[in-house]
C-alpha cells in the first residue's frame, strides 16, 4: 500500500517485545479431546481417506488447541507434518524443535514471551521452518482447499444438526472473532470442531437443540469432537446428525433433554420445536443453569 510521505509524522523504533501470555496446563478434559483427535485421525489414516504422508495442518489457538497439537506430536503413529494456519501458537514451537512439525506457514505467532525468545535465540533454524505470509495468502480459499488442509477449530456450542457458534456467549456477548475459522472451516479437506461437552461445572450445556448464534452452518462441520465422543457427520441426514451428536458428544446430563427434544419436536426434514429450541438457554438466564429440571430419564425409541 502506498502512502504519501508527507503524511507521515514520525517512525518509531522499538525493541519493546509482544507480551504474549503462557496459556494454563491442559486439563483432564483437554487431553481427552486431544486423544479422541488422535483416534479419529488415525482412524481416516486406516482406510486411505487420509495419505499415510498425512495433510497439513490449521490449528486455531487456545488451551483445547493447544492440547490437541501436543497429543498430535506426541503420538507415534501420527507422522510428521507440516502445518498451514492463520496462526501459530505455543505447542507448534516445540514440535518444529523435535521435527514433528516440518514446517509451517501462517500469518502471526501467538506465543509466549519465551517461546518468542526461543525463536529470536535460534533464528537460522526456525528461519528455514516457519513462513509468515499475508492473510490474503495465509487464508485463500483456493490455496486451502488446494492443499488438502485439515481445519481443527474449538467452537462455544452446536446445535444437534452440527451449526457451530463459534464467537457469541448465549448469543450476544462476543467473546472473541470468528478469526481464520471462517476461511478455514468452509475450504479444509476435513473441518473438525472441538469443545468440551459441559463448561461451568456442567451448568451449561455445549450442545443444545438450537445455536444462539451461527458462525459456520451444518454444511461446513464435518466432524465434532468433544470428551465424550466423536460425531462424524459426513453422509448423514439431518436427523441422523442429530442422534449422532447426542450420543457421541452430548453429556450425559443433557442426554435425557435432548433426545425427548429432538423426538418431540414436529417438523419434516428437520425437527424443531421453536416454542421450546431455547429452553435450555432461558434456563440458564433465569436459574444459572440450563439443566434445571428438564433433563428427566426417559426410554428412547
């Protein structure tokens, strides 16, 4: 971009470093989701879905990341690969170190200050190992789709049809951007959701009848995964979805609710009940918790 000279004002010069944040351990819940990536990941290495070279790789940022990109390098069976991401955060510096990385393209480095320095210390090996580009480059769609690319991204809840609200708590708060996610998630060979099941000490619910807020459609999402299970919704009808994602990604507390929802609900090639699709989040507005007293035992058809 061309700017006129006389415009300018002044140019700073500064050694003053990013103050990136050290991300807190990985829990228990974390490395559960992180080894249910693993599984399924090898389990489209097993039958040729994806090349035993494998893919590469976009990894959004956060703990649940983070975590997964550590159970990715640490298992023996997953081979190296490289990684094609917007962003390039604190488990990707030390898997280039130990060669399960290859390398890797992105836009900026979300680490720590001392990841950081790791890099400045150490700059001719990472100089031959990480490609910072421009967005416009970074996210293409076309360079995405070309490549193959594997989208890993944590989402804040999914409806049963597999909507993913990615950005808005309860719908209104905006708790972060869609960032890269939307170029990702709608152009990878194979788009993958994470989250854990529950937040809140199981106050709330990450999969619910209907999203408060969509950033990516049924369309998109291939593949949600919490610690409870794997939900992968590839050739599957709506309702087929639905059941998938109760079972395998649902946590048992909610079970109970969103199987009589779903199974309750009129409609024809989708089922909602648009009365009761928000019950949960109006429970949780008016008690402090969606599970209140709507999830009661009952036999499923």
């Amino acid at each position: 971009v061309q700017i006129d000279p006389g415009k300018i004002v002044a140019v700073i010069d500064t050694e003053l470093p990013d103050n990136g944040d050290l991300l807190s351990p990985a829990n228990p819940v974390c490395h559960q989701i992180a080894d249910n990536v693993v599984t399924f990941l090898l389990s489209e290495m097993a039958v040729g879905r994806i090349p035993p070279e494998f893919l590469p790789l976009q990894s959004g940022v956060g703990n649940i990341n983070n975590a997964v990109m550590a159970g990715l390098g640490e298992s023996p069976d997953i081979p190296s690969f490289m990684m094609y991401s917007e962003v390039l955060q604190e488990s990707a510096v030390h898997l280039l170190e130990t060669g399960k990385i290859t390398g890797a393209s992105a836009s900026s480095l979300t680490v720590s200050a001392s990841s950081l320095q790791k890099i400045y210390d150490n700059m001719d090996f990472f100089a031959n190992r990480i490609v910072l580009r421009p967005q416009e480059i970074s996210n293409n769609p076309e360079i995405i789709r070309r490549l193959g690319v594997i989208a890993l991204n944590v989402g804040l809840e999914f409806d049963i049809y597999g909507h993913a609200n990615s950005t808005h708590i309860s719908g209104v708060n905006l708790v972060n951007g869609i960032g890269g996610s939307g170029d990702f998630v709608r152009n990878a060979s194979l788009s993958i959701f994470m989250a854990p099941s529950v937040v809140r000490e199981g106050k709330i619910s990450t999969i619910v009848p209907m999203c408060s807020h969509v950033d990516h459609s049924e369309h998109s999402v291939k593949v949600i995964i919490t610690e409870q299970g794997i939900a992968d919704l590839r050739g599957l009808s709506p309702i087929q979805r639905a059941y998938t994602i109760i079972k395998n990604c649902a946590h048992p507390f909610y079970q109970d609710y969103l199987y009589r929802y779903l199974e309750n609900a009129p409609g024809g090639h989708i089922h909602h009940d648009l009365l009761h699709a928000f019950d949960l989040h109006r429970n949780l507005i008016e008690t402090g918790s969606m599970l209140g007293s709507f999830c009661i035992p009952f036999n499923k058809k």
